[in-house]
C-alpha cells in the first residue's frame, strides 16, 4: 500500500540552501531574469554563475526516493512556499535522478504537480486536488517546516517533518509512509448518524462543542477551526464524566456569547479497531509538549516536539492522547483536584469518530465512561513518568 501522490518540499528538504531570487544573480555580469544565473557545479550542486559561494545542493537520499516513489506508481509532486518558482524550476532542470526505469531524467520532468508559490500549503493541496481528483487521504508530504502540517490537521494529507536542516532522508522518507499506512489502518467507513449502521461502536466519552465543528463532525469529517488551541493541541476534547462536558459546555457560552454549542457522545464507529489503535497517557505535567501558541513557528513545532516525545514513549502517530486536567474552579464538578481528558485529533475524527448529540435525558442519565479503568482494555500506553505523576 502506497500513497497516490508524495509531495516534496523544494529548500532544507530536497535541497541545501537557499534560492531567494534577492539573493542569487547580483555579482558582476548577472543575467536576467535571475535564474538564467543558476549554473550546474556538478552533479549535486548548482551554483549562482556571479557569486561561487552561493550555492545549493541536492540531498544524498534523494534519487533514491525519487525513484522509489515513481516505482510504486505515485505521481511527484513539487510544493513550496519559495517566492521564485522559475529559480525552483530550473534548479531542478540540472538535478537529474533515475526514473522508474531506470532512465536519467531531470527531477521537474517527473514531476506531475508543480505548486511553487507563497502561499499557506493547504492552498497547494487544494489545487492539486482539484487537478487529480485524489483524495487528501491519500496524499503525504515531506517538508522542513513544521508549521506546514495545516495540511494534516485541516486536509487529512500525512505529514512528515525533515528535522536539522538535513533534508529528507531514506529512513526520515520510510517513517512518513509508515505513519500514512498507519492512518489507513484506522479507517471506518462513514456510514452516516444512525448508531445502527455501528454494529461494533465504543462509547469514548462525552464532548461540549460548538455546532459548527459538530456540524463537520456529523458529516464524517473533521474539526478544522484553528483560531484556538487547547494545551494539547488542535482536537476534539472529550471527557469520560458527562458533567464536564455540561461545565464546558456552558463555559463556551459564557466566554463567547452568541455562540450555539451542544454536548455529544463521542463514539468509535469500530471498536475492535478502537481499541488496536496507538494510545499515549501523558504526564500532566509536561508542559515543554504541550501546545507553545506564541507564534505560527513555535506552534508547529510544539506539535512535532510532541509527537518525538510520544514516539520515544512507543507511540506513533495516529494516536490520541489522555491526560489529567487541573480542576476549572468553584463550581467544577467531579474530582475538585483533576479530571480526565481524551484529546482525539483530527486525523483519528475523520477516520473512525462518530458524533451524536444528546438530549435533555440522556445526559441525566448518561454513565460514567471511567478512562483510567479502560487502561488494559484499550491498550493505552502509560510511562513511567505519568505513573509517578498520579498513580
């Protein structure tokens, strides 16, 4: 099993360097336009013909991968938020890597989607999409920019970060497909919001929400509202307690009047599958990976910091995670110290959540979900430091 379409970031993933068109091009005797000053140095190198010591270079792993992706029958595309896409385009004229039959060709001939331009990558995608008819599902991306995963959180497109400035490598480029096959795994189809059409559903909890996520979420998508984000990132938070889905609930209304909300029971369409899934407990107090919202940078970078550290816990992506939440104040109900949150993130709500608002009834006599009793049950993987922190 193999995406439909891999894409590449162009600067620190396929290559060293910089290409800034305000950069290249202004020695002495500089053609124009800019990128008929690109010259090839030699094989992995193209260099500014005014300038020597300007230069950019491609990464060791890449005419493998090149080649790797193009034998599994996937189409190449090119994506980049570089300001000059005719420097990119000929960059990659010199660079030239081996086809799926073994041919040497230059890396923008096989490239089926070309999309250099500056703009949020999310709007890459949705071209590309628009051009083949391919789902986002089926679509991953290599890039060295963190804050470019919007394309996993609101798209659904995998999302492989390059770390260091050492481009994409063959083990970095291997995790990516793992990951995206992975995601595959947790697919349940979407059969509508009749809790019949679930034979094998799994109550997760209960959720207080506004209704326009609820209403991505009733149509079998995903939450794509980034104008907050929760300490543990942008997701659907549930509670195994259905009074503090009620306390948040309300809370929603108190701080941001106007706004409709309604509490729903969080369901997984398979719970076979549920429970098979990667599950992480975190520490509570482990603030160094939780969500850093200071800027876009440090955002996505929070995301994937988090995402190393739950993979040095034996978790890997897709997964959700549970932690224990300070108590809100005066009037919280429940534990007056801590309660327990699942954070279930967008990946995993295409994937496999179901959401069913409730009525006036059923939250009187919804019953209590209990995570930490769920632990063995559902596989969740517990580390040593969440252990010291409350067991």
């Amino acid at each position: 099993m193999y995406p439909k379409i891999v894409a590449l970031d162009t600067d620190w993933t396929l290559f060293w360097g910089w290409l800034k068109d305000n950069e290249w091009g202004r020695g002495p005797n500089a053609y124009a336009p800019k990128e008929n000053n690109i010259e090839k140095r030699n094989y992995w190198e193209v260099e500014d013909r005014t300038n020597r010591s300007i230069a950019c270079g491609m990464y060791a792993d890449i005419p493998r991968i090149i080649k790797d992706i193009l034998q599994n029958g996937a189409k190449l595309a090119i994506v980049s938020r570089n300001t000059s896409k005719a420097m990119c385009d000929r960059a990659l004229w010199y660079w030239t890597v081996q086809d799926q039959d073994g041919q040497d060709k230059p890396i923008i001939d096989l490239a089926s989607f070309d999309e250099v331009y500056n703009k949020d990558k999310t709007e890459h995608f949705r071209a590309i999409k628009g051009y083949s008819n391919v789902d986002y599902c089926d679509m991953i991306l290599y890039d060295d920019e963190a804050f470019n995963n919007t394309v996993e959180m609101m798209l659904g497109v995998t999302f492989q970060v390059s770390r260091d400035q050492k481009g994409l490598t063959w083990d970095n480029y291997q995790e990516g497909l793992t990951i995206w096959r992975c995601t595959k795994a947790i697919y349940s189809p979407w059969c509508g919001l009749n809790l019949g059409s679930y034979p094998k559903r799994k109550l997760l909890g209960y959720s207080g929400m506004d209704m326009g996520t609820i209403r991505e979420l009733e149509a079998g998508g995903r939450r794509s509202d980034r104008k907050e984000a929760a300490r543990w990132g942008f997701a659907m938070y549930v509670a195994d307690d259905v009074r503090v889905a009620i306390y948040f609930n309300n809370w929603i209304r108190r701080y941001f009047p106007g706004t409709q909300t309604a509490v729903c029971a969080i369901y997984a369409r398979d719970g076979d599958i549920w429970n098979g899934m990667n599950k992480i407990w975190a520490p509570s107090f482990r603030s160094d990976i939780m969500q850093n919202t200071s800027n876009e940078f440090m955002l996505g970078w929070s995301e994937e910091d988090r995402n190393r550290q739950v993979a040095q816990w034996g978790v890997k992506k897709p997964y959700v995670l549970f932690s224990r939440h300070p108590s809100m104040g005066l009037g919280f109900p429940g534990n007056p110290q801590r309660f327990t949150e699942l954070v279930i993130y967008p990946q995993v709500q295409e994937n496999l959540i179901l959401t069913i608002r409730m009525s006036d009834n059923e939250l009187r006599t919804a019953g209590h979900v209990n995570y930490k009793g769920k632990i063995q049950e559902w596989n969740i993987t517990v580390p040593q430091q969440t252990q010291n922190d409350f067991w």
